[in-house]
C-alpha cells in the first residue's frame, strides 16, 4: 500500500449535533433511473421525471441498490418484531417494480449482473449470504458489516461485541475469508473508498487505510476512544466539493440523555 498522509486543517467542538437520520434524495440511481422511497410505497422514476412504476412496501425502505435489471431494497419494519427494526428485503425487477423474491437482510450491495450480497443485522447475526437475479442461495460467509465492490468484496465488519473480533476481511468464493486487520471498533461507520482502493476507515476515532492486499497503517489519531466510551460515539466520513476529507464523531453524554457533542476535523488528504 503506498503511503497516504492527512494534514488536519480544522479542529472544532460543539453543543449539539444528534446523529442524523438517512439523509434526503432517492436512494439509488444509476443511467437516469431513480429509486424513490415514500411512507409506505417505493417508485422508480426516469430521467424525465416521468413515473415508471409505483408499488406499495411491506416495509420503510431505508437503502437501494442496482444490478443490471434487479433492485435489491432494503427496509425497516413498521413495528419492532422478533428480528428487531429490520423488514423483509426486496428483490424486485427494476422494469416494472414486481417482486423477484423477498429476502432477509439489514444491509446489501450489488455485485453485478442481477446478483447482491445481503447480510441481517442483530446481534445473534454475523453473516452475509450471495444471491443471484432470481434471489437463489450463491454462496454464504461468518462475516458481516459494510460491504466494499472492487479489489473483490470487502467487509469492514461490525460485530456489535465488546471485546470486538472485527476486521476488515475479504469474502472469497465458498464461504472462504480472507482475514486483514483487527479493529477496535465494533460498529465502525461505513468507510471511504480511494482511487486507488484505498479504504478509509474511522475506527474507535483513529483514522486508518486499509489497502487493497489488506495492509494497513494509522494516518492520523483523532480522538482515540477508551473501549468502555465507544458506544457513546457515532461516527461518519465524508469528501467535501474541494477533495478534503471531513471526520465527524457524535458523542452521546454518559449521563444527560439527549444531550451531545459533536467533534468535527478537515483534513487534506496527500497521494503516496
């Protein structure tokens, strides 16, 4: 892995700054087509703004994604279940919105050619399972978190466990694994992907970059957290207009409830 550096241009701390919820906007596009989520319906619009089709959702769909002609929507159940906040997971045709099969899983992506990975969250659920067009069973791994397309199929897991035994691994064909980097966080936010394959990821307030081949280095420590304090800090990156990288972590007090802290950092991020 080349050598990566940041340069932290901005440090700021205030009162405030609940997590945020999912943000506005559709939740998938890809070639003019659009994914669109209302209570209880899900659309698909084009690139004139003209409704190709509109269905009602068993569930409140919360993430999209798109694989040659299938959409795999993810929801949140309208009630808390036996599974917890998670709904059924749709695999739909994306020419006219009808139901493919109706799968289980918390969070998706798409590999291409009509087929997804899907992995259920909950903290009895470490798994992720590949599923092709018609939504049959492909493949299956113990691993589970935020899944990366490109340099194969990344994880950066979120076992929920304290202590955590999460790594940024790679998932290989017939439930094989290949295991890179432990982390200190077991529920990291979803990392930033480089040119070059690069991973970014923001673990227990160290940022660190985890190369394709899996090698790995400390940029820089930010707010490096004591394990009994990192359930209280909600984390997330993000690349600004002008290419800075923005690294934000919410802090919950330990006592006061609905009281936070938000830390901000602009960082420049050098090439190697």
């Amino acid at each position: 892995m080349g050598s990566w550096l940041v340069t932290v241009l901005d440090h700021r701390r205030s009162g405030g700054g609940r997590p945020q919820g999912r943000p506005e906007g559709p939740l998938a596009r890809r070639d003019g087509v659009e994914l669109h989520a209302r209570e209880g319906g899900l659309g698909c619009v084009d690139a004139n703004g003209e409704v190709r089709w509109w269905r009602p959702c068993p569930g409140r769909p919360n993430a999209a994604h798109l694989s040659c002609d299938r959409a795999l929507v993810t929801t949140d159940s309208f009630e808390y279940t036996a599974r917890g906040q998670d709904g059924p997971a749709l695999l739909l045709d994306l020419a006219d919105g009808t139901t493919v099969a109706e799968l289980r899983g918390e969070r998706g992506a798409a590999l291409g050619d009509g087929r997804f990975v899907l992995g259920p969250d909950g903290h009895d659920a470490f798994d992720t399972r590949a599923y092709d067009r018609d939504g049959t069973l492909l493949d299956s791994w113990r691993s589970y978190g935020h899944y990366v397309v490109g340099s194969g199929l990344r994880v950066v897991e979120t076992d929920r466990r304290h202590p955590t035994g999460s790594r940024v691994v790679r998932l290989l064909s017939g439930g094989r694994i290949e295991r890179g980097p432990l982390l200190a966080d077991p529920q990291a936010p979803a990392p930033l992907v480089l040119p070059d394959g690069t991973l970014l990821v923001l673990d227990a307030g160290v940022l660190r970059a985890v190369g394709p081949g899996l090698d790995d280095a400390v940029l820089t420590e930010l707010l490096p957290l004591a394990p009994q304090d990192r359930p209280r800090f909600t984390g997330s990156l993000h690349r600004t207009a002008d290419d800075r990288l923005t690294v934000t972590l919410v802090e919950r007090h330990p006592t006061r409830m609905g009281s936070y802290t938000t830390h901000a950092w602009t960082l420049d991020l050098h090439a190697p």
